[in-house]
C-alpha cells in the first residue's frame, strides 16, 4: 500500500479496540517466566554447548603473538575461533569496527577469541588460558582534548546548516547567550546482555539472539560471513531491552555463529555484563556550545549550536543539534556537529540518540537565556514558537501542539507557585525547587510490512519480524488486526522476531509502534478485499464487526471466507512524500520537583510531569509506561549516569552495574502522564507517531533546571551531581 495522501476516515477510526487502555498479551509469559528468551531457547536446538568471549586487553595496537595450545587442551573443550582459524570475513555496513579483532585492534574488548566448551564454567576457565601479546600504540581517549586539536579542521566536519546571517545578527542583538555545556559517554544498562544461540544445518545458519532489528541483523550477518542472506535465519521473538544497544549486529551474534561452525554443535554466547560496556556501542559524550542572540522583549534573532563528539573512523557524531533545526523560531541560525576520531569503543544509537543529549543542554540554556531576559521561561518558549519550519518557512509542521502542551503542563503542575528567585523555597532540611523543558522528537517513517491470515476458525494470525523489547508491539499489532477485522483480541495470534516473515520497521527511533501497525493495517485492507471477493460482497460497502462481514441485510461469519483452509495475505506500508511537504514532529513539555539538601547537596526528585503531542495513542496503557520508562532514564541521565574513560588506558571503568549507577526505585517519585488529543493524518493510516523516546526528551534538563532553582547554582556539565554543587551551595542557616 502506498500511502501518499493524507489519511481519511478508515475502520482503524471506529476505536473499538485501537485507543484502549490495554494490558499487554505478553504479560502473562513475561510475569511467568515462560517468555522465552534468547540465552534460554535450550529447547531449539539439541546438543547446545558454551562459548565464552576473550575481550582485547588494549585499546589500540596489534596482536604481536597469539597461543590457544593451553585453551584447546583445557577439559571440555571443544574449539577456539581467532582470526587466524576464521577464516575471511566481512564487515557488516553498520558496524564501525570488525566484530572479530586481530591482527589490529579498534578499541578496548573487542573480541578476540571464542572459545567453546561442553559447560559454561569450562569454557570461562579455559578462555583464561588463551595467551596474547599486544604491541600497544597511541591511541586518542579524551574529548576534550581532541576538541582543542582539531580546531576547526574540515575533515572533523559535518556540513554545517546556515539559514541567514548568524554572525551578524548575534552581534547586534541586545540580549546575549554564550555557553559551553558538557554530557558524558553512556551505556544503555539494559536488564538482558547480548545474547545468541547459533546452528547449522549444512550450509543454513539460524540465530536466535536478542535484536531490535531482525532484517539488518540478517542482512550484517550475511555479509559479514560471506553467505547468501536467504541462507541465514534470525529469530528474536522476545527481548529484554534494548534502548538502541541491540540495533545492530554484535559480537556475541557473530561469534555464535563461528563457533558452531568451528565446533560442529550449536552455541549460545552471552557477553558478560562487565564486557558490554567497552564491547558494544554507547552513548558517546559531547561538549555542545550554544548561542543566543534575542531582542530586549525577548525574541530570538540569531542562535547557534555546535555539538562535538568523538567516535571510531568509520562512526558517525552524535547529532545533538537535530531539535536546534525546528524547535523554536529565529531567522539566522548556525548548527553543526564535529567529530573527533576517538579510539574508544563506538559511539552509536542509545534512546532517543541526538535529541536526549541536545535537549539537554538547549534547555538549559533556553533557561538561562530567560533569566537574562527577566522573562518566565514557558512563556520564554511560548512567545519563540514556530508553526513552520525555522529553515524553511513554506513547510509547515503537520501538527505541533507545543504551547498546548506547555499550557497544559504549567497548569496541571502549578507552575505559577513557583518562586523565579533561586535558593528561596526550604522544606525543612531541604532547598526546593521546580523545573521544566520543553520536549521534541522526530516522527520517522520507513516501510514496514506483515502477513496476515484468516483460518476456519475465523482466528488472525499476524505474522511480521517486528520485534517487542518491553513497548507492546504484540499487543498494539493484535489491537490494530482486531479493529480491522472486527474481533476480538482473543480471535488474533500474533507471531513476531522471525527473519522468515516480512520485513517490518524494526523497534528504533520511535518509528516501530506507528510504522508496524500502519504495515498490519495495509495487509489486513488487503485481507478485507479478499474476504469480500470469497463471500461475494462488494469490498468498497463491507463491514467487519463481532466476527461477521456484513453488507446492506446480508450477515455472514467472518471464518466462512476460509473455507476448510485459510485464507492469506501479505502487504506493507509505502511511504510517499508527505513527510517532506509537512514536518512530521512530537512534542512534549517536561515539569520537575526537586530538593536539594541544605548541608549535603544531596539531590531527590520529588514529582515529575509529562504532556506529550504525539498523535493517537495507540494503546495509552503501555504508551504511559513507555513514556515513565523514559522519564526514569531521564533522572539517571541528569543525576548519576556517566561512563568513567580511563584515558590512560582507553577503556570505562565503571563498565558493570555496581559502579555505572542507575535509578532504583528509591529514586524515583510519583509521575504523571498527560496525552493530549491529537491525531496525525500525514503520518499514516494509524495517524500515530512514536511516543517512547519523546518521554526522555527534555527530561535532564528540566531537572538541572529545577536544581538551579533550589540551590542558585548552575551546572553545565553532567551528570548533576553534588560534588559540583557543595562548595557553591547557598548557607545552610
């Protein structure tokens, strides 16, 4: 289905099943513990044995000589995979270094070895045997000081955006803001490790592994073993999270498959929690400078933001200035983001990636440029809203409900009790202060497909390679086919994570929940018109409602149309140009409450709000969860997340959950959610967009925020945390 015209009533509207509050289909298994993921597939295949990771002990250099003799005479084992045993390999296009290192090392705990045994415990005391010597060179670890070397150096570029003239306007404007702000390298912490079991069968590979995204999974596999990709299997039906850090193929997936090759037996590999850090992606850090220039009565007339990031050769930088682009009006505008060639492990996709770290640090200064203008900071943002975007002003946004949201979140939190002179609010031992920040996420469409089946029992079956990693894909696929089809959600199977069904949007950039459903939706219309041919109803006058088909007095049973058989089809969603005539965009608003204790600096987050614009919500049940998920990971972001870079050695330090901190439930407090009512006929046949990344948006920034307004003290480099805080805090009496 190729959808080019703005959508127009359509079944999806009738709102029987798609709107409702509804628990999530897979709960039971998840709560259960029958949810089968990937580590755990011990039923798949037979005959399954361990493979354990040898991680590089340098960052940067080569392998001077490597000995696997003591590992392979080691009890149980069976095999030892290197570079020199496996044999030649590719490199799958989104990965930035070879998954298997050797002779030359990229970064810190690239893998280097395999080794396969009959037991786990066997294969980890045996990988301690494998004796490497490395020929360590110089490698670059700091951000900062790359910054100061690269100047402004063209390779280091990425072309600059430039809508009118920044430099002049910023000169002459009354009101200025020029501020460097900082935010540190990231790792997505997620509850279950890569994971993968791999088997052969000939020259046939099937994974089952933990990914976001089974077709690129299949496709960097293939290329990377050198094998036709309808040769490889990849199924990944339940993920334990993933925030970006399982988009790609990594090590674990690889080395599997080496390994079973190797050892004639399928594998499974997990990478242990304190290898993910240095071995997979992360967040990378940015230093981000930002200047505003605006009128006396507050109107912005020139900003700039600059963002540098540091990541491997062949990475990419982290693009903090996207939301710059769009988020408020200004004639002259400068953004751009540098990158410095790093020999730290990638930089790549963590939740919400060039927006969460932007927004953190745009906020903040929106914020300060308010207190220089003696303005509120809503009505700051209010009175810079744009209806059109700021780089092209004939293209309006398909929807932008900011101020609403704004309105609504001051209202709903009562921002007007808020005292504007910091360091003025006590509660007892604590300094209270609130917060806010605006919130903005792209709505990204890409093409996503299903097949849909009807049987005798008049039961869906909905199969697609979309994957669930705790957002409730399954549930929102089983309502959209349950709204289309006319039945309940207990006459819909749905079947996802399976390389052999059709390509869906994947789970990423908050594209899945809107682009998957609009793929399930186009393959059911076709479904639709089968049923109406079979029966003989015109397809154009059929209703499908409690099971049945019905036209004019005719009233049939929805399972006739599949005889003794079934009946099935397959379609997908095809993207015109819509998005290019009218920005597609989510908004939000963020509002914190915080105390700061008086003698200690001690940081707790009292209350937080969310109002997000973010076009139907499909499912407001999960969609809430999906959005104080995120504002979770907002508190981490602002208060204790930080990857610690030994820049000695090249590596993080605090590479495992005893020192990479993260919010417990302790730290969190009461959060509410508020949806506003919007519908979005430019996006899809679902007029949905995402929701899950725009709940992290802002967030940080709203309590750096908050924390100024309790303490008077302004921290510009996260995480917020006391230390930077103490020997600036107002007197305790």
């Amino acid at each position: 289905m190729k959808f080019d015209t703005p959508a127009t009533t359509n079944p999806i509207d009738q709102l029987k099943i798609i709107g409702k509050p509804t628990s999530r289909i897979d709960g039971p298994l998840k709560t259960t513990g029958t949810a089968p993921y990937a580590y755990e597939r011990h039923d798949v295949v037979p005959d399954q044995v361990y493979g354990y990771v040898v991680g590089a002990g340098i960052a940067k250099g080569r392998i001077a000589a490597l000995s696997v003799e003591e590992a392979k005479a080691a009890p149980g084992v069976l095999a030892v995979v290197t570079h020199e045993t496996a044999g030649k390999l590719g490199k799958g296009k989104r990965n930035a270094a070879p998954l298997l290192g050797g002779p030359e090392i990229a970064h810190y705990h690239q893998a280097v070895a395999l080794v396969v045994a009959e037991t786990f415990e066997q294969a980890r005391a045996a990988a301690q045997l494998v004796r490497i010597e490395y020929r360590k060179t110089d490698g670059a670890f700091d951000l900062a000081r790359a910054k100061d070397a690269m100047g402004d150096a063209a390779e280091h570029k990425k072309e600059d955006s430039v809508v009118g003239d920044f430099a002049g306007a910023f000169a002459s404007a009354p009101v200025k803001l020029d501020e460097t702000y900082s935010t540190p390298d990231e790792t997505h912490a997620m509850m279950e490790p890569h994971a993968s079991i791999a088997a052969w069968q000939g020259d046939r590979l099937t994974v089952w592994t933990s990914n976001q995204m089974i077709d690129w999974a299949a496709t960097d596999l293939a290329e990377t073993l050198g094998m036709p990709k309808e040769k490889v299997r990849v199924i990944s039906p339940f993920v334990g999270g993933g925030f970006g850090g399982k988009l790609f193929l990594r090590a674990d997936t690889l080395l599997a498959a080496l390994g079973a090759r190797a050892a004639g037996r399928p594998v499974k590999v997990a990478l242990p929690r304190p290898m993910m850090a240095n071995n997979t992606t992360h967040r990378p850090a940015t230093i981000q400078r930002i200047r505003i220039g605006a009128t006396a009565d507050g109107r912005i007339t020139a900003i700039a933001h600059e963002s540098w990031s540091g990541n491997l050769p062949d990475g990419k930088p982290e693009t903090a200035t996207d939301q710059t682009r769009l988020l408020y009006a200004g004639a002259n505008r400068l953004t751009g983001t540098r990158l410095a060639h790093l020999d730290l492990p990638e930089g790549n996709a963590m939740r919400a990636p060039g927006e969460a770290p932007g927004l953190m640090v745009l906020e903040i200064a929106m914020d300060e440029m308010a207190e220089r203008l003696k303005l509120d900071p809503v009505e700051f943002r209010i009175l810079n809203d744009t209806q059109v975007d700021p780089e092209k002003p004939e293209r309006p946004f398909s929807q932008r409900q900011l101020v609403q949201c704004l309105r609504t979140g001051a209202e709903r939190f009562g921002w007007n009790k808020r005292n504007a002179e910091p360091a003025r609010v006590r509660d007892g031992r604590w300094l209270v202060g609130i917060g806010m920040a605006a919130a903005f996420r792209n709505n990204l469409l890409t093409k996503s497909a299903a097949r849909v089946r009807l049987d005798k029992r008049g039961v869906v079956t909905v199969e697609t390679d979309m994957t669930d990693i705790g957002t409730g894909s399954y549930t929102i696929i089983a309502q959209t086919a349950a709204e289309m089809m006319g039945v309940g959600l207990d006459r819909v199977v749905v079947r996802l994570g399976d390389s052999s069904f059709p390509v869906s949007a994947g789970s990423g950039g908050q594209w899945g929940a809107n682009n998957s459903t609009a793929g399930v939706y186009a393959a059911c219309v076709k479904l639709r018109e089968a049923v109406a041919q079979k029966l003989g109803f015109n397809s154009a006058d059929a209703r499908f409602a409690d099971g049945q088909v019905l036209s004019g007095n005719r009233r049939v049973p929805l399972a006739q149309a599949a005889g003794d058989g079934e009946l099935s089809v397959e379609d997908g969603i095809e993207y015109g140009d819509l998005d290019k005539k009218a920005q597609q965009s989510t908004f939000g608003a963020h509002f914190v409450e915080v105390g700061v204790d008086a003698a200690t600096a001690e940081i707790r987050v009292r209350r937080m709000l969310a109002v997000c614009a973010a076009g139907r919500i499909l499912n407001p049940l999960s969609a809430r969860s999906q959005v104080i998920g995120a504002m979770t990971m907002g508190v981490g972001a602002a208060l204790m997340e930080e990857l610690a870079v030994d820049t000695r050695g090249g590596f993080f330090v605090n590479h495992d959950l005893a020192a990479y901190e993260v919010p417990v439930h302790a730290d969190i407090p009461h959060q509410e959610v508020i949806f506003l009512d919007e519908t979005d006929p430019m996006s899809s046949p679902m007029k949905a967009k995402g929701v899950g990344e725009l709940g992290l948006c802002g967030v940080g920034a709203a309590i750096a925020n908050a924390v100024y307004n309790a303490t008077g003290v302004r921290v510009r480099d996260y995480p917020v945390t006391l230390d930077k805080l103490i020997d600036r805090m107002p007197p305790v009496g």
